[in-house]
C-alpha cells in the first residue's frame, strides 16, 4: 500500500503543478484581466456541474500589493524619520508633562505611537488642503491620537508651546488643547468629532456620499476632495463602524479611504486575541464591495517571502493569531525564533543566518513609509469604489518596556527617566541626559533641512491640516408672503401640524432664494409624514438614477429616483440618517456651501436612537432643522410603548445649542422657521432646531397680534378672559392646547376664570431663567434681571397655574422656579400604551379633566376654593384617585 500511495501523492503534486504553471504562463503571457477571466469561467463552469464552494472574501495574510509593483518612494525618507521622530517625543511629552503638575488630567500616547508613520506618510504626500482649484480633504482623525496632531502643528507654527503644556487644560492662561478632535472647542482647527467612538466612520462615509450629493446636484464643482477616516481595529467592534459600509459599496465612493489601525489592541487586551482582526475585517469590507489593501509586513520580510518558495512562511503567518504575535512584540527575539519560525524545520533554515538584531528589525507594515505610501496612492488612484487599508502596527510602538504591545498600554501615561533617554535615543532626538528627565518639547531651528522639507511638503498640499474653515455666504430669507399664509389658521378646516410642517417645506423649496439648499431626509417613514408629494415634485437622489420602472408609475405621486434627485430617502436608519443631516448641516465648514437640512423623524426613533450623534452635530455646530414626527406619548394614535414618545424634548435639551419648540398651531411654526432660517443662514448662528409636529387634526386659529416675540421666547398668552373671584392660568403645548382650551370651558361650570397659555419653548423659557440667574449671581450689586416667563406672569391675577404636557412632568418642571404662581406640572411619565388619544390621555392624566382637577384641588389648598365644588367636580369628571398610576412598576 505505502508505494501505490507515495505514486498517487506524487501524482497529485504532479497535477498541481500543472496547474499553478499554467496560471502562471497566462499571467506572464496575457496579464492578470486575462487570469481572472479564465478563474472566473472555470468557477462558474464547475458550478454548473455541481460542485459548491465555500465563499470566502479572504486572501492570505500578505501584504496586497507585491513588493515589485510598489511605487518608487517620491520623499527624502532620512528626513521624514526625523520629522516623525520629533512629533513622536512632542506628543509623548506633552502627556507625560499634563501629569506632572499633580492634575493627573489624563491623555493618551499609546494610539499615536503606533500609527504616526500612517498620519506622516499622508501629511507630507495625500492629504490635500481645501482651495480654488480643489475641493479639499475631509480627514477624521482617530480621536485618542489627539496629541500627534497637535504635535505636527506645534512644528508647523500653528500653536504655541504654552498650549502644548496646556494639553487637556483649556482654561488655563495662554490657551490649551481639547482631549479629542472637538471642532467646538477648537474652531480653527478640528473639522470633525470623532470620540465617541465609532461615530467616525460613520459619519465619515455619509459625508463622502453627501459629497457625491452635491455635485450631481451641481451645487459643488467636481474638483476632488477625499473624505480619509482613520479608526483603530479595536473601534471596529462598535456596530456603527462597519454599520453603513455596505452604502459606500453600493454607492461605489472611490472619494473615500479608511485607514485602519490594526494594533491588534483594544483598551483592555487583544482585539482578537483567538482569531486574526485583519481577516475578519478583510471579509467583511471586501464583501460589502470595498476595494481591500491589506498592509501587514514591512520591506524587511520582503527577502524571506522572495525566499520562501513553497509558501511555508505565508502559511506560518495565517496559522498565528493575533495573540501570538502581540506576545511576539513583547518577547526577545530568541522567544520568535522558537516559536514562530521554530515551528517548521524550513522556516528555521530561513531565517538561520540572521542575528537576534536582525529578527528584531522585522517591521510590520504600518510603521514602513515605503508600504504605507504604495497603499495610499493605489487607494487615491482607484476609481471603482471605496478602499479600505488594514495596516498592522504596534500598539506604544518605541514607548519602551512599561508600554509597548502591554495590555495596560492604553492608559499608559507616564515613562521612567530611564525609559525617556531609550526613547531619545531611538529616536534619535537631540536631548541631553540632563534635558531629558524634564521631557521638554523639541523645535528644530526653523532653518534646519527637516523644517524647510516638512513646511515645502504641506505647501505642495494647499497647506496645513486639520483646518476648520466656515466662512460662508449668508442666505437671503424668503419674501414674508411665505410664511403670512399660515398666519391665517386653517380658516375652518382640521389639520395637523404634519401637514402644515410639509406644506411649509414645499413653499421653501420651491423659493427662488434658498430653496435649492435644501435638504430634506427622511428614514423611510415619508408617507408617513405625507411627504410623498416631494417625490415626484424633487426626486430621491440615487447615484445611478432609476434603473427600473417604479410599480406605481401608473400614479400621481409615484417612486421618483434620480441623480440630481433633492430627497435623501435612507430608509430604515436613524442613525444613518443622523449622519446625512451632520453632513448637510455642517457643509458651510467643509464645503462652504450653507446646506439647509430638514430631518423629519418618527421623535421615538430621534433622540433616543442617536443621542450620541445628536451630541456630535451640536459639537460640530450643525445648522438645520429636525423635525420629530408623529410626536408625544398621547398623540400617536393605537400605537404602543416603542413609538409613543414622551422625553424627546427632555433628552434634547441636553444639547447647548439645540433649541427646541413643540409648537401647537400653523403661525407658531412659521414664525420659530423663519426665525431658525434667520439666526442660521443669515447670521450664521452655531445653533440647530428640534421642532415637533404630530399627526392630530384639529382647527388652527388666525395668530393674534403682537405674539411673535413670545412664541419666539417661549409663551404668550391665547386666550384670556376677564378674571372672576377665583382665577388660574392653564398652560397647554403641542396638541395638548386643546385640553388646555377645553378645561378653560369645563372650569367656567365651577365659576372658575381661567387664561390658557401656549407654551411653545420649555427649554427656551429655562435657558432664559439660567442665564438672568446667572448674571444676577455674579452681578449682585445690579439690578436683577427678570426671566421672561416671570415677567409676562408676575402682574397676573390668579394664584395657580397647571401645565399640561405630552411630554415628562420634568419638563414644565424645568420652569417651575421662576412661575410666580404655584406651579402644578401634568405629563407622560411612564411608558406608552397601545390606546385611543382619548384613553391614553386619560390614563397619563393630561386631558382637560385632570386639568380642571389639579387647578381645582390647588385652589381648595390655598382655602380659595370650597371642597364640596372639588368633590362635585370628583363626580362630574369621574376622577378616581384608586386609578392605575401610569408609573406603576408593576
């Protein structure tokens, strides 16, 4: 049996070697398009013979693009080492310096350390600045390798020392630097937030696609511009980075680059410790259609793989995972050599006539500047779709023993004077022994070869970067004939504040003046919010146009899909929604272009789907309008639980600059617009809108005169009557101003008077509260400053007010310090209910019966009132107090 074996064997290899030589004679002979078409038709033909593969989008764990097709390096390499090596101990100083001063304010070093050749490399040779001629490169930096940035820019001029010694201390004299890109904090200077993690990439590729959006609408000129994202393998986990790159594929974005830090480390230990992160990321960005350059081995391997002819050596590399080769970087060379090419007796003979120093000289390809930049310009030449690079690195890379490749190297802030003068020597930095245990910032002589080449290299590419810029031309508002239409009600008719919003919306976009700019989005719910209208009138942008016939082409307002289409119809994805209004919203910085986005979202599916990217769009100072739909816990008619909203605006106002309004008639919504298209397209305002509209109908009066300073403010009075003995005032927001109207009814039975109020801003009557407290606490000797709710109350008859909300009793509560009055709060606390309006009003007690009860009850406190007229009321009203509490645990 063993010889008829060993003949079959070698038939086989015999067989193989066919094989493989005749792909390789078609490669020498006819190229590589030839090679895959013949690869292609022999899969395919086995398929149709029935034999069934595995799919699999991997390639061997080498680096993608062959060492003989790498472009010649075009930069003096000798002095873009020492640039980087300057910026390395400038970054490393500046974190260990934040902590000397016993402030302990934090930073980090490690995440720079391992990628600085990656930023270097596109510093001196890709990153193009914003100009005239092109349109400019969108960079989101990782955010943990705040300090590298800022050390470039500390060589190049930009800033100071004393703001070096300022990281993390901004309001220290002189100035300091922000923890993280925060264009917010530094508005010269960062464009885009990228910690929280994993908001980046997100927002990094519906940026690029916004771009594309632009210039088919022919509102940006088609002069260049990539959107480059830089993330760590480790932020790869957060669902939201490699949630939408299946868009950018589909969209083909060749005017997008990931760049992937694969340091195989997250916070707290390996990314993949028992699998391999590059593969896994490799199989899923080539499977949503990304073009893959995987950058694993530095030019020292290139000898041992030329060497390696029967593939041993490749074959070793995919058997370690990536637990083995941090432990590789941490380990003396002997530990390598026996374990990894110790393993086969071949690798062993491969590597027998190197030294340990020369085993410790095999670098991984992201800290080689000849791989990274063979990467980087396949990737900027590639025009079929978006290219991710997955270069492998070392997480504290020169960072010595404490720090380099540790699990503990994330939050590793502080070096040794030992590991400091390792450090400097490494990296050759020309610091005295002496100098040294100060850790001082380094600056070259202005004159010296590397600063005259790093300042030559930035000027080639339009100059320094990250820079904010956000000059930009003012809008001119649309003529008032816009807005006075809905100044007139419904005149009879019933109506939602929905359909009044879209309507509104129609007239805008059709305005000579602004009407091109803007942005509607929607996450698949436009009929919803009976925008369906806009399809036919604007189209749905699609990059390819409509490559079919819409099933209902036969109709009015049929699927319209174009590619100069006005609507970002996104479908099913708040998040990806978010993304397209940050994109629009901050275009003034990036692009110069004051895009004018209108988000109309399920208000559920708003602020508690994406709070996170809602913080970033205020850090990013957005301007546009959100628009939360089918909004309150009452007012969504039979839905339940996860649709019925009730703290939007709660969770909104957690945002400084988002101002917020729950308007309740057609005016109001016309006066906060214009207002909000004035503030941020004609002033220029760093602030956005919440707006909520539902779906109730009910009549719209004319708007009274003189109301538009406190629909504005946040309160006016409605409809007053002339006091009687007992008086109160009723508040009423959104469609709950009819319950306030109708308990202004129910009361006159109890020879009770009553003034509704329509409170349009809680948050902008707190935000007036907090500022005059503010002044009169630090200007005691002056005059106190009144708040505006105070003002318009403080001269009114009637000791009590009750404010109805559809929304958390904390939010008329927020107010309840400067009422004169004594303040009674009803609101939606607890969770929604599959019921009718009128049910579930009842249930969360906001409805005009309990209205009238609490003014009521509050009156027969204050001995204002008999309480037999309350216990009647009881009666009439069917008010129970043994009723379920909406709280209920239960």
């Amino acid at each position: 049996m063993a010889p008829e074996n060993k003949t079959r064997n070698e038939e086989e290899e015999l067989e193989l070697v066919e094989w493989l030589e005749s792909l390789d004679y078609v490669l020498e002979k006819e190229g590589t398009g030839r090679a895959r078409f013949l690869i292609q038709s022999l899969q395919h033909h086995a398929f149709q013979k029935g034999l069934r593969f595995t799919y699999s989008a991997h390639t061997p764990y080498m680096n993608t693009i062959p060492t003989e097709e790498e472009p010649a390096y075009p930069g003096n390499v000798n002095l873009e080492w020492m640039i980087r090596s300057y910026i390395r101990w400038n970054a490393m100083a500046m974190v260990i310096r934040a902590q000397r001063d016993g402030s302990d304010v934090g930073g980090h070093i490690s995440s720079f350390a391992s990628c600085a050749t990656l930023y270097e490399v596109g510093f001196n040779h890709f990153f193009r600045a914003r100009s005239p001629e092109y349109g400019g490169d969108s960079i989101y930096f990782q955010g943990h390798v705040a300090p590298g940035i800022y050390a470039r820019a500390f060589l190049e001029g930009r800033l100071t020392e004393q703001q070096l010694n300022n990281f993390r201390k901004e309001l220290h004299p002189g100035g300091g630097l922000s923890s993280y890109p925060h264009p917010r904090l530094m508005r010269d200077f960062w464009q885009f937030p990228t910690v929280s993690m994993g908001l980046g990439p997100l927002m990094a590729i519906y940026h690029a696609r916004f771009n594309r959006y632009l210039e088919d609408r022919g509102l940006k000129p088609k002069n260049g511009g990539k959107v480059w994202c830089f993330m760590g393998d480790g932020e790869s986990d957060e669902p939201e980075s490699l949630g939408a790159i299946g868009l950018a594929g589909r969209e083909k974005l060749d005017n997008l680059i990931f760049v992937v830090n694969c340091n195989l480390q997250r916070l707290d230990g390996p990314v993949r410790g028992n699998g391999k992160i590059i593969q896994e990321l490799e199989g899923h960005f080539r499977g949503a259609g990304w073009n893959v350059l995987k950058v694993i081995w530095g030019r020292r391997w290139n000898q041992l793989f030329a060497r390696d002819e029967h593939g041993i050596l490749a074959k070793r590399a995919m058997e370690a995972v990536d637990g083995d080769y941090q432990k590789y970087s941490v380990e003396p060379p002997s530990y390598v050599r026996e374990h990894f090419f110790g393993k086969y007796p071949e690798l062993a003979k491969l590597v027998a006539h190197m030294t340990d120093e020369d085993l410790m000289k095999l670098n991984r390809g992201g800290h080689d500047p000849y791989k990274i930049f063979a990467a980087y310009q396949a990737a900027t030449e590639y025009h079929h779709g978006p290219t991710v690079i997955l270069a492998k690195t070392v997480k504290g890379y020169g960072l010595g023993e404490s720090a380099e490749a540790k699990n503990i190297t994330h939050s590793q802030k502080k070096l040794t004077e030992a590991e400091l003068r390792k450090f400097r020597t490494r990296f050759s930095i020309p610091l005295s022994d002496k100098d040294v245990a100060d850790a001082p910032f380094y600056m070259p002589p202005q004159d010296s070869p590397e600063m005259q080449y790093m300042r030559a290299q930035r000027e080639k590419l339009g100059g320094s970067l990250p820079r904010r810029m956000s000059q930009c031309i003012s809008l001119k508002l649309p003529e008032d004939k816009v807005f006075e239409e809905f100044h007139k009600g419904s005149e009879g008719r019933e109506v939602s504040t929905t359909m009044v919003y879209v309507r509104m919306l129609t007239k805008l976009m059709k305005d000579k003046e602004i009407g091109k700019y803007i942005v509607p989005i929607v996450p698949d719910e436009a009929r919803t919010f009976g925008m369906e209208s806009l399809f036919r009138a604007y189209g749905i942008y699609a990059s390819k146009g409509q490559l079919y016939s819409p099933v209902d082409s036969d109709t009015l307002l049929y699927y319209k899909e174009s590619t100069d289409g006005q609507i970002l119809e996104e479908g099913i994805n708040e998040a990806g929604a978010m993304s397209s209004f940050i994109a629009a919203g901050c275009s003034y910085a990036t692009n110069g272009i004051p895009m004018i986005p209108f988000y109309t979202f399920y208000s559920m599916f708003g602020f508690q789907r994406v709070g996170d990217l809602a913080w970033a769009a205020g850090d990013l100072m957005c301007r546009g309008f959100l628009i939360g739909g089918t909004s309150g816990r009452t007012t969504l008619n039979g839905e339940g639980l996860q649709h019925q909203d009730g703290h939007s605006h709660v969770l909104a106002s957690t945002i400084p600059n988002l101002i917020t309004y729950d308007p309740s008639f057609s005016y109001e919504l016309a006066v906060i617009l214009k207002d909000g298209l004035r503030r941020m397209y004609v002033e220029q305002q760093n602030v956005f809108y919440y707006l909520t509209v539902c779906n109730e109908n009910y009549e719209h009066p004319a708007m009274p005169e003189g109301v538009e300073e406190g629909i504005l403010k946040g309160i006016y009075k409605l409809k007053k009557v002339k006091p009687g003995a007992v008086h109160v005032h009723l508040f009423g927001s959104g469609s709950l101003i009819n319950s306030a109207l109708e308990a202004q009814t129910i009361l006159e039975k109890y020879k009770v008077t009553a003034d509704v109020w329509s409170v349009t801003s809680y948050g902008e009557l707190r935000r007036d509260g907090l500022d005059c407290d503010r002044w009169n606490l630090l200007n005691p000797l002056e005059p106190e400053k009144i708040p505006y709710v105070t003002q318009v109350l403080k001269n009114e008859s009637g000791s009590v007010v009750v404010a109805s909300s559809d929304y958390m009793k904390a939010l008329p509560d927020s107010i309840e310090k400067w009422v004169p009055q004594t303040m009674i709060s009803l609101g939606t606390d607890g969770f929604g209910m599959s019921e009718t309006r009128t049910a579930l009003r009842d249930h969360f007690e906001v409805d005009a019966r309990h209205m009238v009860y609490a003014a009521l009850g509050a009156l027969v406190r204050k001995g204002e009132l008999n309480k037999k007229v309350l216990q009647q009321a009881a009666k009439d009203l069917e008010i129970r107090s043994d009723k379920r509490d909406p709280m209920s645990l239960a």
